[in-house]
C-alpha cells in the first residue's frame, strides 16, 4: 500500500504548473495550475472516463496481469461484477497514464482530488514515483464541478 507522507504546511498554495487530478472510480479530469503565485486558473489537459479506458486500444489485457510494482491492479483482486470491472479498468487506465506522464517529465507535482472509495483504490495502486509527485490530498468528489467553481473552491481551502 501507498503511503501519502507530504511535509508541507497543511495550508499549502497550489503551485503554478501543477496538475490537478480530480478523480472518482469512472471519470477523471486533469488539469494544470495556469494561475499566478497564490492562485488558482485552471486548465484542462484532458478528461478520461470508462468508456476512453474500455476502447483503448493498446493490444493489453490488464485483467490477466498480476502485480509488477508499477502500480498494477491484481487479477485476484479483480471483481466479478461489470461494474466493478469497468471501475477496475478505468482505474488501472487512470494510472497508466499518470506513471507515463511523470516518467516523461510532463508533471511537476500533483494535487489528487477523490472521494473516499476513489482515493483508497488510488493510494492502493499508485506506483511510488507516482507518489513522489504528490503534494497534496483532497478527501472530496468534485469530478462534477466545473474548472471555474473548483478553481474557487481551491482557492478558499488555501486561503
């Protein structure tokens, strides 16, 4: 299991050029920090959701992998139920693409933003480079909210 360890101050601002990933267990939106020093402007890099991570098509079948250390999901842990199984996906989907975009420098650091269930499957599964990237958690789902309203609702967790 993953563990989140950040020694900055629990206030801390958000900084310009870091990616805001806001998650739940079907869709996910990331972001960049355009804002200033001290602020909040938010710019979408791109959205996934399970229907990106079901068409994928890369020629790998993650549901008969087992773990590597790279942040992949287990086979014995995989459920049985669709549902559960396209969260699976998406999840493991979600993953592969925040390892290959810290292992090619792209992101600076990382704001996780997850509901409860979400952020526990991620702190399971995220690979510890992806971790190194981590500078703040936030226990919400704001996967529903607009850039504009969740650059506000940054901006006041920081004041």
């Amino acid at each position: 299991m993953a563990i989140f360890s950040n020694n900055r101050a629990q206030n801390m601002i958000i900084s310009r050029n870091a990616w805001i990933v806001v998650a739940d267990g079907s869709r996910a939106n990331i972001y960049e920090n355009i804002g200033e020093i001290g602020e909040v402007s938010l710019k979408l890099l791109r959205s996934v959701d399970q229907h990106t991570a079901h068409k994928r098509d890369n020629g790998h079948d993650h549901t008969s992998q087992a773990a590597d250390g790279q942040g992949h999901l287990k086979s014995a842990q995989e459920p049985k139920d669709p549902h559960a199984a396209q969260k699976h996906d998406f999840l493991q989907f979600l993953i592969d693409g925040l390892v290959f975009d810290v292992q090619s420098g792209q992101c600076p650091e990382i704001v996780l933003i997850a509901g409860p269930t979400s952020l526990g499957d991620l702190r399971q599964h995220l690979p510890a480079a992806v971790v190194a990237k981590i500078v703040k958690e936030i226990n919400k789902d704001y996967t529903h909210m607009p850039a504009n309203e969740l650059s506000k609702t940054l901006m006041h967790l920081h004041d």
